[in-house]
C-alpha cells in the first residue's frame, strides 16, 4: 500500500490520514487517570498506603477486581498482524493503527477502555501462552487480524484456559451481522432456513464463522457448498484440509464456484473482489439473496447484481451502498453486556441473542435521532433496509441487555443483571456521549449539498476545509478572494483544488455582479442613513456583507464567516442582510463540545449581552432544534448559582421564569431550572433538591443567564475536556443558514461547521 504510486485522490486520503494520525496528539488512543491526584491524602488514597487495601480486598475475593479496579471494562485488542484488514501479513507493528482504530470504536460506542497490544509472535502455541497470561489485567480479549487456520487454534485454547471473554471479531462480528441479514432476508423472500441452498466463496476464518452461524440457526450444512482457492470443498480434494473446511466438504460433482451458485438461494461472499460475475447471479435461484462482503471491494457490485437480477436482495460492506454489513454493528455491545454482566466467555448463546437483536432491529420503528441521522434514506424494512444502520443509538440499549440475560441464562454471568430495565436505562449516558457525533450532521450535508460562501476563501484553512468537504461529497463551495491569491495558497498548500471547476470563485475586487450587490444593499439600509456611495464603499470593503448578500439574492444557499476579524462585525452584517426568521425575536450563538463523559450544547455564547427570559426561553428552544440536526434527544437545564429557589436574586428569577417559559411552549422537551451546574449533569444532586425534577438523567442543552457565564464555560470545558469535538459558534436564528466562526478556529472546525450549514440549507429562492 505504501509502495505504490497513489492517483490524486488516493494521495489527498493517504496525506489526510495521516495528518489525522499525527496531530494534535500522535496515535488514537491514550491512558486517562480516572481519580483526582491533587494532593498528598489523594496520594496516600492512590497509592502507598491506601492502596494495600485495595490489594488485601482483591486477594480475599478475587471477583472484586471489577470493583476495585478498571479490569471489568477493559478490553484487550490483541493482533499478531498476519491478516491486517487488506493488506496481508504486514507485522504487529504496522498493523498497530488498526488496533488503535479499533479501541476507538469500542470507547466512542460503548465507553469501553482498550489496551491494544500487538505481539511478535507467529507461533500459535506460543500466541496462547503470552496472551493467555495478561488475563489478571483484563476483563476481556478481542483477537483481531490474525490468519486462518491458527486464528481458528489461538481462540478456542484460550477459551478453554480463560475465564473471561474472547471473541475473534474478524470471525465472529462478521458472522453475527451477516446471520441477521440472512434471517431478515429470508423472511422477505418468504422462504425456509432448513430448506435454502447456500453458496459459499471464501473458506478463511469469517466464512467459516458466518456458515458455522447459520448452521446454528437453522441452515442445513447438507445444502452448504463451500469454495475457497481451489475450488469446491468436495470428497475427491487431494490437497490437506483443515479442520474447520472438513466440516463442509461435500459429496458432489460441483468444481467450481459457478457450479456451486447455480439454482441457489444464497450467496455469501468472503473471499475477493469481482469473483461473482452477472452471468452467474442470473443462474441463481428465485428472490436470491446475496451477501458479498469482501472490502473494500465486494464480489459483485449491488448496480451489477441489480441488472443481472431485478429480484434479488443484496448487502455488502460497504457503506455507500444499503445493508452495510459492518462489524461496529455488535463487537461494542457484546463486549459490554459480556462485561457488565461479568461473563466468563462468550457463548453461542449470547451470539445468537445478538442476532436476534440485530434482525429485530431493522423491524421497528424508526425513532426520530435515527432518521435525523440518515436523511433522504430509505429506513423501512424491506429489500433496501435489511439490517439496521451503524449510527442507530438503539443498538446497545437492544444488544448489551439481551447478550448479558443470555450470558446469565447459559450460567457463565458471575455478576447476573437482575433488574434488565434498570441497566438499560443505565446504557442511556452512552447514547448521547459516545455515538459518531457528527455523523448525523454529515449525513444531512451530503444528502443534498448545498451551495455555501465562504468570505475568507483565501484563508488556508477554508481551502483546506473545501478540499475535505468537496472529498465527503457535503458542499458545493463558493469563495470570496483575489483569484492569484487564492491560487498561490492553493499551491502553497499542496491541494488539488481548481477555480471554476471544484468552486466557484467571486473576486470582491472584480465581479460583475457589483452593482446588483451595493443596490441591494442600498435598498436594504436607505433608510438608515446608508447612500449608494456608502452602500458602494460597504460592499467593497467587506466580504462577509458580499456572502451575506449572495445569500439574501439567492446566489448562495448559506455563509460560514467570521475567521478574520472580531465576531460583531460579522454578526452585524448577517443581522442586518440575511436577517432573522420571522418566528424568532434574535439571534443567538450556540456551542457544541463532545466530552469525554458529556456531550454538551451552551448558550448564548456570542451573541445577547444579558437576554431576558422571553429570550432565554426561545434560545433554548433554537438550541434544541439543533440538538435534533446531531440526531440527540435534547434536555434543557437552565443555569443559575440558585438551586430551585435557593436565591430570590434577579438572575435567578430570570432563569426560573425562562424555564417556565420554555416548559409552556414546549411540554414535551424535558427542562428544568434554575439550577447549578452540577445539579445538571447528575441526576442524583438534582433530586436531592427536587425529587419530581422535570429533567430527567443528564441535560446536554446549558442555557445560560449572559453572554459572560455562557462563553467562560465554554472555553474552559473547551480546553480541559480533553481532544473533544467542539462546534461552532452555531448562529441560531437567521432566516438561512450563516454561521460566524471566530479566528481560532480550526480546520476541523470549518469543517464543521461546512457541514452543519449545508445540510441545514434550503434550495434557494428566485428573487
């Protein structure tokens, strides 16, 4: 991969990654204290000598090792790096990224902790023993990327040895999802489990695992025909196999994967790009069903399949195409209802609940967040929603509770879970914290780009922005700069962006659309003292006014500015040009940080001096409009230094009234207030004051009572929150989309922000 020449979209992803890989922290993961150590008593509690207790306690009763430490959720990613993703036997070492990858997928969905370890070591015997001595240290082990048929050896001698999970997700996550998508697919086709042919291309360790799967479930293994480099598996092999192929060798006449397709009613593919042609779908039973899971390329194309055979139904791994078979759809979640529930292994059991779970899924009702999430998409079940979408947050509330009764119903829970409705209402604090947060919001922007301006088109990072955002496919950009500027800092950058082609350039010093632009303007502020000479010199010197104005006359569908210069003057051409929404009496600024235990939206950080409570109440209304664009359910605690009541000062009878306010208006949006910051984010605090609190679990909208207390909070949270998401300033209130960033922002940030405004942008109006 490294050593071959890239074309230029191949050379902008490798560069980007590993940009992403190297700042602002190298490497993907990192090792957090989780107790304060501030003074000399936290000291003597942390370590020597308060922490012989701990020790004591553990020798005493080993089980609380899970009380007493973080071992009961921590994960071990173990590789050797014999079968990292595409790319081979490439060594522990540069499989290293992955692993890391991995243990950000377990944290960010399920709050799972990970040490990811890659061992030199190719010897199975030898794998089992170095992994099987690090059990003292975790609570379980995902085995990940290493070759079949040893993959096969490694996990079953250390489930025999350990009492904690293993689980080979490169096998089993696969067979899970792809064991869902065959359940629902045949229940759309309207045929029996016991009665299918499968055909099968790939004998490695994930088509042995999915076949294995669905034998379990119900598939005859008489019906299953398996291909892997030679050929069918059949009686009259010469060449050794091992023992998982043993298993689906068949007496049959069949040579080839042609063969073996021909009059079935499944395909499932784990091998290599392309080997399932057109000719032979067309020779595959009524309604097939056809799983090509090869990556990134698939077996067959869905377009090809599609032509050769109008009724098929197909998934791949791809997440361009519907019925995504995507791992991240179980590992988390099995993992922790494994954890939670202190299970000693991962048995069939638990497999199969996740399954179920899975399929299920895909046949209820669509919430709100997950339809927030994928705008525009088909999410009904049927041909073109099979299994559910990796971002829908139902996932662990449906998964980490079935796999943990399924691990006490198959007695191997040392810790059972006797209340079920309890724990899952516990698993809510990862739906809101732990989802990809701005997947919902890039999913919008690339639905429908839109056309966005950018005022400072010469700044490096807006450039840098339009390259990813042209790349994500979410905006159709539009730049205000000098053309030789602009074109000098693209060279400067190394980016392969061209004027005219990738963007549309508007060149303040020379555009055509001149006098259109300063008439508007004169039009729009005749009256308040503005003369078409001022109204010329105006539009000359600014260009915020000319995006501003782009917007008003419909050349533009939205505005991110704001990255030059103080935030008023930008804010005050937005005001003044595109203006507010009729429905709304102001504007206001609202920032988005995803922390590591919180993801939190504050306002008013910009914008309203000291607002009233009419106004605080229609901010957090705007702010939870916002909320849902993330695909969040909001939850409003409105702030004060008072604790219901507590202070009869006017600020805080200004929040009280605002809540109530917002809770006339809005009685199905849960808030309350006035209350301290902490009573917000903990259930507990809060109703040790009110016990009939109208909040419940953790507020993620912080309304403010001024413009001081709201960005404070912000910038403080902002730099000790650790490497969060942060975004904005999200200007609420404007008739169209146009969001005034500050001069700090980032590249990641306009990003952002790009995407936030293009996937809230309507089509633009004729004049």
């Amino acid at each position: 991969m490294g050593h071959k020449e890239h074309s230029p979209a191949e050379q902008a992803l490798r560069d980007a990654a590993l940009e992403y890989h190297r700042t602002p922290t190298r490497g993907k993961i990192a090792v957090m204290p989780t107790k304060p150590l501030s003074n000399q008593r936290d000291l003597s509690l942390a370590y020597s000598p308060g922490v012989a207790y701990a020790c004591l306690a553990i020798e005493d009763d080993p089980a609380l090792a899970a009380e007493y430490t973080s071992r009961g959720n921590l994960v071990g990613v173990v590789t050797n790096g014999t079968a990292v993703l595409g790319l081979g036997d490439i060594g522990p070492l540069a499989g290293k990224p992955v692993m890391e990858g991995k243990g950000c997928l377990f944290r960010k969905f399920a709050g799972i902790d990970v040490f990811d370890i890659e061992l030199n070591e190719k010897d199975p015997d030898k794998l089992v023993e170095i992994i099987a001595a690090l059990e003292p240290t975790l609570g379980g082990i995902n085995l990940e990327d290493i070759k079949a048929p040893e993959c096969f050896y490694i996990e079953r001698k250390l489930k025999e040895r350990l009492n904690i999970p293993v689980f080979h997700d490169d096998q089993h996550g696969t067979a899970i999802i792809s064991a869902a998508a065959l359940l629902n697919g045949l229940e759309l086709t309207g045929k029996q489990i016991d009665q299918v042919k499968v055909a099968v291309s790939g004998a490695g360790a994930a088509a042995i695992a999915c076949v294995d799967l669905m034998v379990r479930l119900g598939v005859n293994p008489a019906h299953v025909y398996m291909c892997d480099s030679k050929g069918v598996l059949h009686h009259e092999r010469a060449d050794q196999l091992d023992e998982a192929k043993r298993r689906y060798v068949q007496h049959t006449s069949a040579r080839t994967l042609a063969d073996v397709v021909a009059g079935a009613d499944v395909f499932l593919g784990c091998s290599a790009a392309g080997v399932l042609t057109p000719e032979m779908v067309r020779t595959m039973a009524e309604r097939p069903l056809i799983l090509a899971l090869a990556n990134p390329e698939p077996e067959i194309r869905p377009e090809l399949a599609k032509a050769a055979r109008p009724d098929c139904i197909i998934a791949t791994g791809r997440s361009d195409y519907p019925n995504q078979v995507n791992n991240v759809l179980c590992f988390p979640y099995i993992f922790r209802g494994a954890l939670d529930s202190g299970a000693t292994r991962i048995t069939e059991e638990m497999k199969v609940a996740c399954v179920h779970e899975i399929a299920n899924l895909a046949k209820a009702e669509i919430s709100g967040e997950v339809a927030a999430a994928y705008p525009g998409e088909e999410m009904s079940f049927g041909p073109e929603y099979l299994i559910p979408k990796p971002f829908d947050s139902r996932l662990i509330l449906r998964i980490a509770p079935a796999v943990a009764k399924a691990a006490a119903e198959s007695g191997v829970a040392t810790r059972p879970i006797a209340d079920l409705d309890a724990y899952r209402d516990s698993l809510q604090k990862f739906v809101t914290h732990t989802s990809m947060f701005m997947r919902p919001v890039f999913m919008a922007a690339r639905s429908a780009p839109r056309r966005i301006v950018f005022a400072e088109g010469e700044d490096e990072r807006v450039l840098r922005a339009v390259q990813i955002g042209l790349e994500e496919g979410i905006v159709r950009p539009i730049l205000i700069g000098r053309p030789p500027v602009v074109e000098q800092r693209i060279a400067r950058a190394g980016l392969r962006l061209k004027p005219g082609v990738d963007f549309e350039l508007t060149n303040p010093e020379d555009d055509p659309r001149f006098r259109q632009y300063w008439e508007a303007y004169h039009r729009l502020k005749g009256r308040d003292g503005i003369t078409p000479e001022a109204a010329k010199a105006a539009v000359r010197r600014s260009n915020t006014l000319i995006g501003s104005l782009m917007v008003h006359l419909g050349d533009a569908d939205g505005l991110v500015c704001g990255l030059v210069g103080r935030y008023d003057h930008h804010l005050e051409h937005v005001r003044e040009v595109i203006g507010q929404r009729r429905d709304v009496r102001t504007l206001a600024a609202l920032n988005a940080l995803m922390l590591d235990q919180y993801t939190l939206f504050i306002a008013d950080t910009f914008v309203n001096e000291d607002p009233d409570a009419e106004q605080l109440a229609e901010i957090a209304a705007m702010a939870c409009e916002t909320v849902h664009q993330f695909g969040l359910t909001p939850r409003v605690a409105f702030l004060s230094h008072s604790m219901f009541g507590s202070s009869t000062r006017p600020s805080a009878r200004k929040m009280r009234a605002a809540r109530d306010l917002f809770r006339q208006r809005h009685p199905d949006i849960e808030a309350d207030g006035e209350m301290q910051g902490d009573a917000a984010l903990d259930e507990d605090v809060r109703r040790r004051f009110l016990p009939d609190s109208t909040l419940s679990g953790t507020a993620n909208v912080l309304v403010l009572p001024n413009i001081d207390a709201a960005n404070i909070l912000f910038n403080v949270l902002k730099m000790t929150g650790g490497h969060g998401i942060t975004v904005g300033p999200i200007l609420l209130g404007a008739s169209a989309p146009a969001h005034v960033l500050t001069p700090s922002a980032t590249v990641r940030r306009v990003v952002n922000i790009m995407a936030l405004a293009s996937g809230a942008a309507h089509p633009s109006r004729p004049d």
